[in-house]
C-alpha cells in the first residue's frame, strides 16, 4: 500500500468536510439523499456505457471514438489506481462517518479514487471537449461537479477521491484527444495497430500485476475489511471492455467503416435497440460468472461488451441503414 494519500495530516480534514455533510444530510428530508442517490447513478456502469455507445452510433462517430477509448482506458487506470493505494472507505477511516444506507452497495471495496466521478468525468469531460456549444460544455460541467459532489453527500467517498478521480480522467481525455487529432488512424493501418497492441498489451500488464502484488489483509471482529479478489472484479472488467473496444474499434476502421445514419427515426432506432442490447448483455455477464467465475466471467463477457459496442453493433447500422433507405424511398 503507497501512504502517500492515506495520512491523518490529509485525511482528518476531509473527515471533517464528511462529517459536516452527513449533519446536512442526516436533518434533510429523505428526498434530499434519494435526490443525490438518483444523480450518482450517472457515474455507473450502465449509464456510462450506454453514453458512450449512443455518442458513438447516433450522435457523432468522431466524438463517439474519443469517448469510447477514454472510457474504457481510463476508468482501468482508475480501477488500477484503487488496489495500488487501497484506501479504505470513509466509514473505516473514521468512526463517525455514516453513508447513506441506500448508498453502501454501490460503494464496496476501497475508496481512492471515485470511480463514478471518473466514469462521468470521462463521458461528460469528453463530450464537453468534443462539442463547441458553450450550453453543452456548461452542462456537462454541472453533471460532473453533481455526481462528485453527491459522492460526498452521500458519504461514500472522501474529497480527494473525487478530486482525484476527476483530474485523472481529464489528463487522460485530453492526452487521447491530441493522439487522435495527431494520428489518423482509420488512414494509418500501422500505427492503429500498433496502438491497439498497446492498449491489449497494457490492459493484460495491469492483470497481471494485480494479481501479483500484495494487499492489506486487515480484520475487524474476524471480518475482513476488503477482499482483494473482490476487488480485483473491476480491474478485469475494465481490462476486459478495454481489450473488446480496442480489438473491435480497429476492425470497424478498416474493415466495416459504418456511418450514422441521417434519418432521425432510423437513429432513434438504432439508440433503442442498442441500449437494449447493452443492458441484456450486461446482465449476460451476472450469469456468466456463475459456471466460470467472477474474474474470468467478467472479462469474458466485457471484451463481448466492448467488441459489440464498437464493431458488432456498427456492422448491424451499417446493414440496416442500407435496408432502411430501400424502405423509404
């Protein structure tokens, strides 16, 4: 475990800062913390990879890409992040602390960095990048601030988790952003290879030293705190949609080069269709582990994720939209 994050100097005034929040928290109406349990969903896994997907078939494929390569890279630095410093949750870190009961589920394992303000800040800090309109970009601003400020709210996570969580994903949106805009990597076969044998090599470095190193094993009444199988889960999950999406973006580059459809309806469509598919495929993945186990199952079903995201899906717009233009002609 690296202390560099972890000392009382650091942490006693964002406990402070917590502890301030759940006297706000404690004597609001009920509503006030379902309100905030209803924006932190934004920085789930559902919501993130739906957003990313629908950018990227229905809205605009450029924008989609940079998103989709943000997402998936960055949010496998993020879960890396968490077992390299393993940092407990707030409420083991300081006895006052209480979360939010409806909360704790969606809060499991160690605390640094906030993955939901990482998920959302590499959707919303990618869209905001992307588009020019000042409307948008305050938007996605505002969604960010409220999915890490509710994180706060709630309990869940300290400041420098969502702080953190938040420039992380920034550093790694624009460095992708300026590789994209410096490659052209549809009309670069090599260097898009190349690249792609960097993101699957790296996500299976990240495997590999998660499996290797050491943890904490610490124990309260017999219980373990946090059990680094457990949270291991999330590094191959995001090395799994990571390897998925990169394998998946080159093949549609070079091999299927799909376009978004100009027909409202048809876009409509495609939306609904494949936020369908991604939900039932996540659902897919619970049902995997079962016979396999959670680690292998996870990333098995996580590179399908990513692979339908960014070719499979793509190659079906690309059928449908010739048959949809035969169909209303």
């Amino acid at each position: 475990m690296i202390d560099i994050f972890n000392t009382p100097a650091l942490l006693n005034p964002q406990m402070d800062y917590l502890y301030f929040l759940q006297n706000i928290r404690q004597s609001a109406p009920n509503a006030v913390s379902d309100f905030f349990m209803g924006v932190t969903v934004i920085g789930e896994s559902l919501f993130s990879i739906t957003f990313m997907a629908l950018i990227y078939w229905c809205i605009n494929k450029k924008y989609g890409e940079l998103i989709v390569l943000s997402c998936t890279f960055g949010y496998l630095i993020n879960q890396l992040m968490k077992l390299v410093f393993c940092i407990y949750r707030p409420w083991i870190l300081d006895s006052r602390i209480m979360p939010y009961d409806k909360a704790i589920p969606g809060a499991y394992g160690y605390s640094f960095p906030s993955g939901h303000t990482a998920r959302v800040t590499l959707n919303f800090g990618g869209a905001a990048l992307c588009f020019k309109s000042k409307a948008v970009k305050i938007f996605c601003l505002l969604i960010i601030l409220s999915v890490a400020f509710s994180r706060n709210f709630l309990g869940v996570h300290t400041l420098q988790d969502v702080v953190v969580g938040f420039l992380i994903s920034i550093v790694v949106v624009l460095l992708l952003k300026y590789f994209l805009e410096k490659f052209d990597l549809k009309n670069n076969k090599l260097i898009d290879g190349i690249f792609t044998a960097f993101l699957i090599v790296t996500s299976l470095i990240v495997l590999y030293y998660i499996r290797v190193k050491a943890y904490p094993m610490d124990y309260i009444d017999g219980q373990l705190l946090v059990d680094p199988l457990q949270m291991q889960t999330g590094v191959f999950k995001a090395s799994g949609i990571l390897i998925g999406c990169s394998i998946g973006g080159f093949i549609e580059r070079h091999y299927i080069n799909f376009e978004i459809s100009q027909n409202v309806y048809k876009r409509s469509l495609d939306g609904i269709i494949g936020f369908i598919s991604i939900y039932f495929l996540i659902k897919f993945a619970k049902w995997l582990i079962i016979p396999i186990g959670a680690n292998k199952g996870y990333f098995i079903s996580y590179i399908i994720i990513g692979l339908f995201v960014t070719a499979i899906y793509p190659l079906f717009i690309k059928k449908t939209n010739k048959i949809f233009s035969h169909i209303i002609k």
